[in-house]
C-alpha cells in the first residue's frame, strides 16, 4: 500500500504547517526584516522541518513527493496572477526551484531504492541530507550574508555558515561521504548564474549517490 491513513493525516499536517509558514509567519518575519530573509525563512521552517519530520511520520514519501510539486504549482501560479510580494520576487524563481528540487530527489530515491524510506537505510539520508542542506545550510547563509553585508553578496562569512552548519550535518548521518557532501554543497552555492535551489540540492545529492555505494 502507498499510502495510508495516517499518512494522509499526517500529509494534512504537514501540509497545513508549510501553509502557515508560508502564508503567514513569513509575513511577520518580512516586517521586521526584508523579503530576502523571509524567504530563507520559509527554507528553513517549512521545507527544513518537513524533511526532518516526514520520515518518522510517514510509511512512504509519496505525500511529500505529490505535496511538493503541488506547491511548485501553487507558488508559480500565484506569480503570474496575484504574487505573494512578501517574499516572491519578480526575477527570482528560488521559491519553484526549492519545491521542485524537493520533490524530485525524493522521486529519484524512491524510484532507485524502493525500499529506502525507513532510518535503517543509508540512502534514506542520501536523500535526505541534500533537502537539509538546502533548507538550512542555504538557509543560514543567506540570513548571514544579509546581515553581515546589507545585500546579496556570495561572501566568504556565508560560505562558513554554510559549511559549519552542513558538514558537521553530514558527518554525523553518514559519517565522511556526508562530511565531504557538505563541503561540496557549500562549493555547489557558490556557482553563479544557476539558482543555488538546484546546486546545492542536487550536485550534493549525485555527489552522495556516488559515494555512498562504493
């Protein structure tokens, strides 16, 4: 079975938290810092908690998988109609590329190791790690570079955020290869002309696939 009851509940959790963080706390945090800020917001409290969460409440990630693509959906919708200015920005598509890029490695996973989604198995955090440091390595860094500089400045005091936050991370879920995929992940943020939404997430997810079965 795919699904189950309690995933659906557990999916309308999850579901109604990222809501929240979205359409609501994101806008408290804009007030009091900016739209940049409250976009690493939603990285972290929607996207970050949902990937620590799900495994422990649900039997499959299929209510992710679907739940993402449906926010990607969502979110590009509401560009081109009525954008949601607290956070959406008119030549930054960031907010798509995060659902997307969630979905699909999650996809990729089950679709190459059916059988991955319990804590038992390595390639559960294969998956995993790549969404985490997306959600709070990139997260961080941004929030850091905001302060630090006062714009958007792929600076070195992000990149070590970013890199003490994700390697430790990895180290401690799959020992030296997720140590060496936070160090290729911070690397992956700093390519430019390619939203970081999809470097960071999936250079470190085929750098992990590459290395974790060996």
């Amino acid at each position: 079975m795919l699904i189950t009851i309690s995933d659906l509940l557990w999916g309308l959790v999850l579901v109604a938290w990222v809501g929240v963080v979205t359409l609501k706390l994101s806008k408290f945090v804009e007030r009091s810092t900016n739209n940049y800020v409250a976009r690493k917001f939603i990285h972290m409290a929607g996207g970050g908690v949902v990937a620590v969460v799900s495994p422990f409440v649900l039997s499959s990630p299929l209510v992710i998988i679907v739940s993402s693509y449906s926010m990607a959906i969502f979110l590009l919708t509401r560009r081109r109609t009525k954008p949601l200015e607290w956070f959406q920005e008119r030549d930054n598509m960031g907010e798509i590329f995060f659902s997307l890029s969630f979905g699909t490695i999650l996809l990729i996973s089950w679709v190459l190791y059916p059988n991955f989604w319990h804590l038992g198995d390595r390639h559960l955090f294969v998956a995993l790690l790549p969404l985490l440091f997306m959600s709070f390595g990139d997260g961080i860094t941004g929030i850091i570079r905001n302060y630090v500089y006062g714009r958007r400045f792929k600076g070195l005091w992000g990149s070590l955020g970013m890199f003490l936050l994700s390697a430790p991370l990895g180290f401690f879920l799959l020992s030296v290869p997720g140590f060496l995929a936070g160090v290729v992940a911070t690397a992956a943020e700093l390519i430019p002309f390619v939203d970081d939404n999809l470097t960071v997430s999936f250079i470190s997810f085929l750098f992990l696939l590459g290395t974790v079965n060996l």
